[in-house]
C-alpha cells in the first residue's frame, strides 16, 4: 500500500536509502544532492537510477523535484541563481515563461526525473514570511493563470509532468504553512485565489493542495477537506495529493486523521518529505484503512504511473548536460544582468 506514497529520503547514493519504504514516488531534497557542480549530477543520475530500478521495475517510479527557479530551486548548487517566476512574468512574458518551462524539463530529463512540482499558481500580495514571495507570477489572476500555463506547455513538451500549486491559493495569508495553518476568511479573495486553477484544471492534471483554513473548511485545513478537495464548489479537477503532511499546517491531527481525511477528501498520494519516522507512522496509518478507502487511492495512483514516461537509466551524458547548464546560464544572464 506503500505505493500511494511519495516520499522523501535520506541518502546521497542508493545503497544508504532503505529498501523498506517501497513508495509509488519519490522527492529528493537539497539532502540527497552532492553540492559539487562536477560529480554532484552525475551522482544524482545514479541515486535516481538505483531506485527506479529497484521500484520501478514493474510501473515507473513517480520521480518529482521542487524546481521552480528564483528560492525554490534544488538544483541552484549546481546552475546558480535563477529567476524567479516573478521575475519571469514581468521582465520575460509568456515567452519566458514557456521557455524556462521547458529548460527545467530538459534538465530534469537528463537526470531522470519525471515530475517537477511547478508551477506555483498562487497570487502575488506582497506579505512577508508567508513562503510565496516572487515565487508568484503576479498579483493578477489572469496574469498568473496565463504564466502558468505556457511554463506548462514548455516543461510538459519535454515529457516532464508538472503540477499546480497550492490550491485553493495562499495569496493573502500571512503565515507559513511550513510552520503553522495559514487561514482566510474572505471569500472574495478565496474565489480570487482559486481563478488560476479553474482556468488550468484538466482530469489529468497534478494539482497540490494547500494546508490553508477557510470558512468552508471548518477546523480543518483544505488539504484534509473533501469540499475542497474532489468536491471543491468552483469544478476544479485533477490528480489532487496534499501538500507534505509532515509540515506546520497539517500537524495538528493524528496520523490516522491525516490519512483517512486524505483518502476521503479524494488525493490520489500522500507526499511524507521529511522523516522515516514519518513515512512509517503514514505507512501504519494508511494500512489501518479500510480497503474501501485505500483502494480507490491506490487504483488511482497506479493508473497514473503507467503513463509515466521512464527514464533512461545510464551514466549522465555529460555533453547535454553542459550545453543544458551554458543554456541556463544564458537565460539568466538575459533576464537578471
């Protein structure tokens, strides 16, 4: 039942990470990437080939990075600052936009992932400390929904799935999520918030939902509440999956609360970046379940992974790679010099 979950995990080489945790889906972190810019990607290579060949044999791995650009962006130790989705959107347009879309899911290509959790479809408020920042197109939902979709079509012409983040919308929260349940009440700006997803949903389409509190929500936030999740009331559709339940915003409930209002609110995953500890206590949650709760989930996540496209395992082809990072490099240069 391992295989609802995408997990993060210790360890810079396949050999350090445990082989117990048989998840549908992975995340490497800043933790598993070897900061060197010389042997850190081909090193990278290696770890993601060791464990889709060791859990990928049958289905692909789900195999996804938090790579946005600007804060958000794993991969900075090795490509150097990069602009942020804000800065795309007003100094580069769609075009840009498109443009980094499919720079990003050329270079996670080349490293064998599969999934790039972007684009960042929240509103832009200027408030501080909430963890959005210039991670946010613009303040305009039309702006936003416009941006998000051409990253989209660029990063999704590489074979690189991407996703949506983080419905409802956090624009106008004024804490983070990371450390405590951000919260709103006014409904116009909910709606507000949501525009971008309406414009971008699809059935196939990876949407994160975000741990956020609202008055349709009552004590819970959005990512444990069915009403805003598959029966959320603007149509939004897609492959929902919470944002990580390790983080400030969800902590509150028991693990078994966690996961039986996950399946129920209709997330086809449940992502667990942080800990072991915390993939075995979801691990034991999830199998207190009953089969009529879990299975939709884990029927649904299957479905999902046999059109995955599988990387191809190997070396690094170093050559890509260095035309890839010379390319970046330049981009940056032209918006950020």
């Amino acid at each position: 039942m391992n295989q609802a979950l995408w997990i993060g995990f210790d360890g810079l080489d396949a050999g350090a990470v445990p082989r117990h945790l048989a998840p549908g889906g992975i995340i490497p972190f800043g933790r598993n990437l070897d900061p060197d810019p010389e042997r850190g990607p081909g090193r990278l290579k290696a770890l993601l080939d060791g464990l889709q060949a060791r859990w990928g044999a049958d289905l692909p791995l789900a195999v996804a990075l938090d790579q946005e650009g600007g804060a958000v962006s794993r991969l900075k130790p090795w490509v150097g600052e990069t602009p942020s989705f804000r800065v795309l959107s007003e100094r580069g347009g769609l075009r840009a936009c498109e443009a980094w879309g499919r720079l990003w899911g050329t270079g996670l290509g080349l490293l064998g992932f599969n999934v790039d959790f972007a684009p960042v479809a929240d509103l832009w408020t200027g408030i501080e400390g909430t963890g959005i920042g210039s991670r946010a197109a613009s303040g305009d939902p039309v702006t936003v929904a416009q941006a998000a979709g051409a990253f989209l079509h660029g990063l999704e012409s590489t074979g690189v799935r991407g996703c949506l983040k983080h419905f409802p919308g956090l624009g106008g929260t004024q804490v983070d999520s990371h450390k405590a349940l951000p919260e709103l009440q006014d409904d116009a700006t909910i709606h507000r918030n949501a525009l971008p997803f309406i414009a971008l949903s699809n059935e196939d389409r990876l949407i994160m939902v975000a741990h956020l509190k609202t008055p349709a929500t009552g004590p819970l936030p959005a990512s444990l509440h069915r009403k805003s999740v598959a029966e959320n009331p603007w149509g939004v559709r897609g492959r929902f999956l919470p944002d990580d339940l390790e983080m400030g915003g969800c902590t509150d409930w028991s693990w078994e609360d966690r996961v039986r209002l996950c399946l129920e609110a209709g997330h086809e995953w449940l992502l667990v970046c942080q800990s072991e500890q915390g993939i075995r206590a979801c691990s034991a949650a999830l199998a207190k379940q009953p089969e009529a709760l879990r299975l939709p989930a884990l029927e649904r996540s299957l479905a999902m992974r046999k059109n995955l496209p599988k990387p191809q395992p190997g070396p690094l082809d170093l050559m890509a790679w260095k035309a890839w990072l010379e390319q970046v490099r330049m981009a940056s240069d032209g918006l950020m010099g």
